[in-house]
C-alpha cells in the first residue's frame, strides 16, 4: 500500500515538473527595448538618442515580421513632437491608429492638438 502510494506520488510530481517546464507561447509583439526606452523617457533621456534606438527596433521587427506593441508608434510620435518633428509626429499617431483600432480617440485627439500647433 505504501510503495502504491510512494508511486502515485512520483507519477504525480513528474507529471507537474513537466508541465511546469512548458514554455510560454511567443509573442506576437516584437518588444525588444521598447519598456527599457519608455523608463528613459521617464528618466530623462535624450529623446533624440531614444527616436535612433526605437527606429532600429522598428527596423528589426519589420526584418522578423513582427509587429511592434500597442503605445509603440505613439510613444515614437511623441518623441518626435519634443524633438520638434511635427510630420514624423502624425505619421506615428496615424500608424498607432492603423495597428491598434482601440487606441482611434485618443490619437484623433493628440492629432487635433498639433494641427492647432501643439507639439
């Protein structure tokens, strides 16, 4: 009786290791710096050294297929509105609206704020 339950019980602990060593599904987003560059922004780091990290990222996803994260392109957009880069500005919150229909209102209303000359 006790080595049926000694059994059982290993069955039970290999049946949970391997479930815990399952790996997590990919991501559908291409992440790489982009939470690392949004705590420089907050840190007070060049937004000009952060639009030349985050266009590379851009690049590197585009390279692999994948899409870059929600708030990605808006965030970029807002880079480039303290960088003083107006056009480069709307096409990020116009890309931001294509990707990720949820983010429309809010980016209509970032757009409407520049066309009134707010950067």
């Amino acid at each position: 009786m006790k080595i049926k339950f000694i059994n059982a019980l290993a069955v039970a602990l290999a049946a949970f290791a391997l479930v815990g060593c399952r790996t997590a599904p990919p991501s559908i987003y291409q992440w790489g710096s982009y939470e690392p560059q949004l705590n420089g922004h907050f840190k007070g780091e060049s937004p000009i050294q952060q639009i030349v990290v985050m266009e590379k990222h851009l690049q590197t996803a585009s390279t692999h297929g994948k899409q870059v994260p929600p708030g990605f392109h808006a965030h970029l957009g807002m880079l480039y509105s303290i960088a003083g880069r107006p056009d480069q500005v709307a096409a990020h919150f116009q890309e931001e609206k294509r990707l990720f229909p949820e983010s429309e209102p809010y980016m209509n209303r970032l757009l409407e704020t520049l066309g009134k000359g707010g950067h």
